[in-house]
C-alpha cells in the first residue's frame, strides 16, 4: 500500500586508522641478466607531513581543531585517543602541533599579513596570555596575544600575535607599512604607530555609562540622571548605524553628516558642561572623561563611510582566544605561544571565509608538503583562505 518513514540521528564515533604508503620499486631484469649496470627506478611518495613520525594530515588537523574549535585542551585529547585505541601523548600532540605551524601555517599567515596590510581600514585588539616558561618572566606574569583583521568590505583576515609585553612597538612593528584607518579602543599605545588614522570605539565610550548605572542602579529610573542622559545621546549612533547597515559608504558617510553630526555637537556640549559638575575619579567622571579624552578618536568614523563606530568586530574576532584560554589556561614555552598564534590565525581566518575549518587545514597538510617553495607568494595564492581556487569540500554546505 505505501510506507511510513522515521527519520532519527545517528552518531558514528571517530575512527583511527594506520595508513600505509607502499611504494613500488622497479628494476631492469633485462639488464639484471645481460647488463653490467642494472637501472632501478622507484615511484614517487607523497611527502610527509612531519618526516620520521605517525603523524597525517588529517591526524593534526584534528589535534587542532579539537583546541582550537573545541577548546578541548591537550590532557582531554590524551584521554579521547586512549578510548579510541589508540594512546596518544600529549607531548606527542603538542610537538605535531608546533612544527605543523612552525613549517606549514605560518607562510600562509606571512601571506595573510601581506593582505592585510593593503586593506584601507583595520581593527585591533589585545588580551592576555600566561606563558610558563618565558626567559626572563615570571610564570605568574603576563605576557599578551594581539589581534589583527579586516574591516567589512574586504576578504576577511584574522591575525593573532604573540608579544611577551603591552608596549606599542609591538603594533608599530607589526602595522609597518599600513596606512588607513585603525578601529582600537581607548589604549594609548596605539599611538606608537605611524601613518594611520585611529578610530575610536563607541561601544566603550557606551559602556562607560552602564557601569555607573551598575553602581548606581537607582539612577536607572531617573530620566535626568548623567548616566541616562549621556546613553541617550550614545544610542542614537547606533540607531543610526543599524539603518545604514545595508547602505553603500558613500550614502553611509552622506547620512552620519545628515543625521550623526547633529547628535555629536550636541553631545560634545553636553561633555563640557559635565565635566566641571561630576568628580573625576567616580565612575561617571570616568564615563565623560573617556569621552572627552577620546574625541579626536570617537568622531573620526565621520571621516569615511566604510569605516565602522566601533570595535566590535575586532573584541568578536579576539573572543575564541579567551574562550580557549579559559580551558586550556596557559601555554608552556613561547614557541608553543606562537604555534597557537598562528593556529588560531588560519582556522579564525577560514571561518571567516566560510571554509570547513578541519577539512581546510587537512587539505594545507596535505599539499603544501609537496611545494618546492614557500616563500613565494604566487605559490600560496591558491592556497589562502580566500581563494576561489580551494577545492568544494574545504567550504561549508
């Protein structure tokens, strides 16, 4: 008569194979019998990813997908290969790891940096980052991870740095040869480095007003508090933003000198008559001095219409790096610190660019090994994250 379907999901476990590499070797028999010199030819192999151990594509990539995506730090992953059948140290994924990144990623992220240093507009942010056995530091210390990447209208790159300091040489060394816009927050190092426009953040200079509302929440109610009132000149910006989102620079930057100028010069008079009636060191105090202190930086979105009124885009791109960081806590030696740099840089980048991020960095594995050169960026142009050129299975569905 007919039949009745039921669909369920099924879970199929990880599986972990060894793979074998035969490679067949031929000789002349011919000349075996009747020759003084017998000829012997062997097929090619295909190159290791790392000479001399178990290691497969596929086998680091998932290692790095696992923390990087996942979060999943390397004791867990130890465990996970255990129940597989198959006992896999930690150290053993952490060396994988390291010269994965040392050998192959990091030419994809030299490219990588390339591009993003011809972008008109950049965003950057830092977080910190505890390194056990930094020369020179304490375990306890600090050290830091800088972020770097596009604006909107570009080929997205994310970039992260590993420095052991907050000093702003580390942008100007990093950014030399960059000259646009730069979205950063309120940190005065970014003044180190030469030749841009920094563009300030109004996310913060928001923010400023809802934790003095945190301190006073009573305040919340009254319509004529400080902290209601300099919201109320903050979130009309962003109102604004919200209705040119679709919108082309040129009518985005036509309507902010329409619409966003009448609500700074209102804003910028409301500061300066605050700033005499509140204490400097309250929370409110620090809400209009962070405004007033950043001006130059916070109106310079007025300046051009692809620029953005915030740094969000940047704190976003920066926010897998503090996920992880919450699991696996610390990275053990500054060349660990870079390998995860330039880890989390190529698997953030292809997300970015709508790639599957296991099967992207399975498919890097699998054939940057066979290039004769590296170093030169029309070998890897096919290879980067934005290529039209990738293969369909590195893309997400």
């Amino acid at each position: 008569m007919t039949t009745e379907t039921r669909r369920e999901i099924a879970v199929v476990l990880p599986q972990v194979k060894v793979v074998e590499h035969l490679c067949q070797v031929y000789a002349c028999r011919h000349c075996e019998r009747h020759e003084l010199q017998t000829p012997i030819v062997t097929a090619p192999m295909p190159r290791p990813i790392y000479p001399g151990s178990l290691a497969s594509p596929s086998a680091m990539a998932h290692v790095m997908c696992q923390k990087y995506i996942n979060s999943q730090p390397l004791y867990r992953q130890e465990q996970d290969w255990t129940r597989l059948g198959y006992p896999l140290s930690r150290q053993t994924m952490a060396n994988w790891m390291i010269y994965g990144a040392e050998q192959w990623l990091l030419p994809v992220v030299v490219e990588m940096r390339r591009h993003l240093l011809k972008q008109a507009a950049l965003h950057a942010d830092e977080t910190t980052l505890q390194v056990l056995k930094e020369p020179g530091k304490a375990a306890q210390s600090d050290s830091y991870m800088w972020l770097y990447r596009t604006s909107r209208g570009a080929a997205p790159v994310v970039i992260y740095d590993y420095q052991r300091t907050r000093g702003g040489e580390h942008r100007r060394d990093f950014l030399a040869g960059f000259k646009g816009y730069l979205h950063v927050d309120g940190y005065a190092g970014y003044h180190k480095v030469k030749d841009v426009t920094l563009v300030g953040c109004w996310a913060h200079a928001r923010r400023k007003y809802d934790e003095a509302l945190k301190a006073a929440p009573e305040a919340r109610a009254n319509p004529h508090s400080v902290a209601v009132q300099g919201l109320a000149y903050c979130n009309p910006l962003f109102a604004i933003e919200r209705e040119l989102k679709d919108a082309t620079p040129e009518e985005r930057l036509a309507a902010r000198k329409e619409q966003s100028q009448e609500v700074l010069d209102a804003y910028s008079t409301w500061l300066r008559q605050q700033k005499s009636r509140t204490m400097p060191k309250s929370t409110l105090g620090q809400a209009i001095g962070y405004s007033l202190n950043q001006w130059e930086k916070l109106t310079a979105f007025m300046k051009d219409g692809g620029l953005e009124i915030d740094n969000n885009r940047g704190e976003r791109s920066i926010k897998p790096f503090v996920i992880g960081r919450k699991n696996w806590l610390f990275a053990n030696t500054p060349r660990g610190a870079k390998a995860s740099a330039a880890i989390y840089s190529v698997i953030e980048t292809a997300k970015e660019n709508g790639l599957h991020p296991f099967h992207y960095l399975t498919y890097l594995f699998e054939q940057l090994p066979q290039l004769a050169n590296l170093q030169e960026p029309q070998t890897l142009a096919s290879f980067m994250p934005w290529s039209p050129l990738l293969p369909d299975f590195c893309r997400l569905s």
